[in-house]
C-alpha cells in the first residue's frame, strides 16, 4: 500500500516522513499512475479545502479511487457546520474540563497532530478530537464561558507548524504510518475487515470465541480482521469493511462508526439505516401495521392518549421503551395505576411508547436472517419464573436456555414471516423473534446486531455460520471492486 502527501506545492515541502512520496495536488489529480493505485493512503496537506477548491477535490478522487484520504470529504465538510462543533463540543465535555480545567486563562489554543499534542497532558483530549475529526495537522481554539468549549476547530498547512514543532511531527506521522494495516499489505489477504467491539461489556453479541471463529472464517475467504474499540473512530477508513459486534443505538458511537464507515465507502453490518429502523420500537410499530405483519395487539402511546390503553390493548399489557434492548426498558402492567406510574417515567425518556397485549409462552423463536435468507432458528426460552428470556433484576443478569435448530427443522410459518419483516428493514443482519400463539405466528420485534454465541446459535452451523457472514462480506466487497471496474 502506497503513502501520499498531497500538497499544492512540493517544493516547499518541509517535512521528510519515512515510507512517504510526496505529489503535487494537481500531478495527483491529473497523472492516470496516482488514478490505477490501489488502496494509497493519501494525506491531503493542501492549503485550502473549501467547496470545490483543489483540496476538496483531493480527497473527493481519493475517495472514488478507493484510496483513503485524510482527511476525507466528510470531515472537511463536517469541520465547516457549527452545529456539528458545538455537538463535539458536547461529545467531549468531560475529557476537555479534565485536560483544561486548571487553566486559569479565558481562552487556549491547541494544536493537533494525528491526533497527538506535545504536551502529553493534552493526549486524551487531542486523541478524542481527532477520533471526531481525523485529520493530519488541526488547530483546535476553546473559551472558557462557566466551562471550557471547542469553538472553532480548523485544518492547517504544514507552513503552520512551528519549527519547533517539526521532528514531533514527523514523529507522530511516521508512529501513524507503521498501522497493523501496513502489516496486513504484505500479506495474502485481499480485504481488511474492523470488527468492533466493547472489551468491557457484560453483554455483548458475540462471545470471545466467536469473535475467535469469525477471525478464522474471515481469514480463509482472503480477508484479515482487527478488532477496535470505540476510540479508534479515526481508524475507520483505513479498512474496507466493518462488522459492529456491540449493542448499537441511534444516540451512540456505534451509530456514529457505522455512519463514518457507510460516508468512506466501506462494506457495513450494521449499516446505519438498520440501526435506525432496528433499535425503534416506534418505527417498528408502524412499519409492521402498514404492511399488515403479524405481531400482537399494538398501540403508540403518548401523553393525550393513555386512557384508551384500556380499551385498545386490555390488561396485563407490556408497555416498551423505544430503544430498550435485552429485555430493558420493558415492563408488564397489570392495571390502569400500574399503567400511569410506569408511563411518567418513560415518558421522561420518550414522547411516545409502544404498548402491546401481553403475549404468554414458554420461548420465543429467534429466526436469525442474512440479506435476505434465514441463516439458524432458536428456541430462546423463558427465565425460570420470569415472563421474559432475560432476567434484568437483582445482582445478576439471568438468560433462559437456548436450544438451536436448522432452519428446515424449525416451523416454515415463522421463517416466512420473519423473512416477510426483515424485507422491510434491509438486507443486512438481523434477529427476528416471533411468538407462536394457538398456530398463530406473530412478531414481536427485529433486531439488528443478534447475538451470535459460540455454543449457542452455531450449534447446528458450527462453523459455517460464520463463514456464511464473512461470505457475505467478501461477497460485497468483490461486488465493490466489480462496480470501480465498469
């Protein structure tokens, strides 16, 4: 893989970064050798980088080359809204009072390179800050008002840099030319996949060893896999896929990772029009009465209309947060007070809620879909003595048992109906539950990012589940290739 500093002007190059060729902006543009490269990582070091200037134009072809600017078009434009400044800013309040806290001036400049500072004592900040923002070489300017702000941040040149800030430079720029991916180019895998992931969480979609598995599958289909975290947003367009393997929500950084990766062009599961249609119940509600899916007796509830709860749905009936996920934010009433109790509060959170009769069984199906094909059937069974398969109460979480069948095995009314929802949504990966009630199949709910488990939902597939998911994705990035060759 090729590295490119692109600058109007060479000449006035100050800078000598091992492994870097530096090119005119215009050669760059121009010269059909840079157009036939494959994979370049090009630095866009232009002076200017307003709409339709020479350097917007640097890491627009970049990007249509499939090279991976940076920065990207997405940043320059990102860099150019206010809102989106103060909505960092925001992001970012409490790394920046504890990095500014002890200021005592009004107002601080800081200057940002591959996301490193020479004062160390600054690293967090600049690291978060580049992870909102990736670019080589920012100037970030906050005020102190009751706390400190971001109030203007900017891309430089290098004729910015201070002398005496120039062998850090090239320091921190060499440290983020030797990436895993620099590794990985010599190797024989086509594609470079990220899967992210959350170390720390207690219930994540995947267990170790099945992240082990889909490390191994991606591997034999020719595509090698880096797990990151949530502070390698920065990192995003250095790879061609993404698979988030962490609980999303539309206000989330995985909603954000997803929505960075669709904006560079990568391959996406879960992409971000899934996170949005999956992780609301509302939308969900709506979708599924338009288009006559079966689920239970629903109803979208707002503070006008809480009295016709009774009449609409009845009790028991379970009223559901719009984004609750593992069986939170759900919560069975038994009467009309219970209703009004539970309603104030979620109505805290939320303008609307889903209401829905109270459906009783022993499991629900989880029909588990892949553009557009169920993949594994399961049986998710109740917690012993509780109405949910996941128990949030107490110290501990507890899961009821989960038994796995071939999709053959399980009953063809469920898989019908849980392929006729996820249409609906996308075609990327999703968790459908249903419940079966006297012959009746009705869904309850699709979910993006299902859990996959090793011992659980690959029991039948083994390790051909994840081989078909990473299948998928070779599959799309070939279909991406094709597309750059018509």
């Amino acid at each position: 893989m090729s590295a490119l500093a692109v600058i109007e002007n060479p000449s006035r190059w100050p800078l000598h970064i091992r492994g870097v060729e530096v090119v005119s902006a215009r050669t760059y543009l121009t010269d059909p050798r840079y157009a036939e490269l494959r994979g370049a990582h090009v630095f866009n070091l232009c002076r200017a980088y307003g709409y339709q200037s020479i350097g917007y134009y640097v890491s627009l072809l970049a990007s249509a080359r499939r090279h991976r600017p940076i920065p990207s078009v997405e940043t320059i434009q990102d860099l150019r809204i206010s809102p989106l400044l103060r909505i960092a800013s925001e992001d970012l309040d409490e790394v920046l009072q504890g990095a500014l806290g002890k200021l005592r001036s009004g107002s601080f400049e800081l200057s940002i390179y591959f996301g490193r500072n020479l004062a160390k004592r600054y690293d967090r900040l600049c690291r978060a800050i580049f992870n909102q923002f990736p670019a080589p070489f920012l100037r970030a300017s906050f005020v102190r008002e009751e706390e400190w702000k971001l109030q203007s941040l900017r891309l430089i040149a290098t004729s910015d840099i201070p002398d005496s800030h120039r062998d850090f430079v090239i320091a921190q720029a060499e440290q983020y030319l030797d990436r895993p991916w620099r590794a990985r180019s010599s190797r024989q895998y086509r594609y470079d996949l990220a899967i992210l992931v959350n170390p720390d969480a207690d219930d994540a979609p995947s267990n170790s060893k099945a992240l082990r598995r889909f490390v191994k599958a991606g591997q034999s289909l020719g595509i090698d896999s880096t797990f990151i975290d949530r502070n390698d947003y920065g990192r995003v367009a250095e790879f061609d896929a993404l698979f988030i393997r962490e609980n999303t929500s539309v206000d989330h950084y995985t909603y954000r990772f997803a929505r960075r990766a669709a904006a560079e062009g990568l391959v996406v599961i879960d992409d971000p029009d899934s996170i949005v249609r999956c992780t609301n119940k509302v939308y969900q509600a709506e979708l599924f009465a338009k288009h006559g899916i079966a689920c239970p007796r629903t109803m979208v509830v707002h503070a006008d209309n809480v009295a016709q709860v009774a009449g609409a749905i009845g009790f028991p009936c379970v009223l559901k947060q719009p984004d609750g996920s593992f069986s939170r934010g759900v919560i069975k009433v038994q009467s009309e007070a219970e209703l009004r109790k539970e309603l104030e509060h979620l109505f805290e959170e939320s303008d609307l809620v889903v209401v829905q009769e109270f459906v009783p069984s022993s499991f629900d199906w989880r029909v588990g879909v892949l553009d557009g094909r169920a993949l594994y059937v399961c049986k998710y069974h109740m917690v012993p003595g509780h109405w949910q398969i996941v128990e949030n109460g107490g110290s501990e979480r507890r899961y009821g048992k989960v038994e796995t069948l071939a999709v053959e095995a399980g009953p063809s009314q469920a898989v019908d109906v849980a392929l006729r929802a996820t249409k609906l949504i996308g075609d990327g990966l999703y968790g459908v539950d249903v419940k079966e009630v006297d012959g009746r199949f009705l869904v309850m709910e699709v979910n993006d990012n299902p859990n996959l488990d090793a011992g659980a939902e690959d029991r039948v597939l083994g390790d051909e589940l994840y081989l078909a998911i990473l299948r998928c994705f070779r599959e799309r990035l070939d279909a991406r290739g094709a597309e750059r060759r018509a």
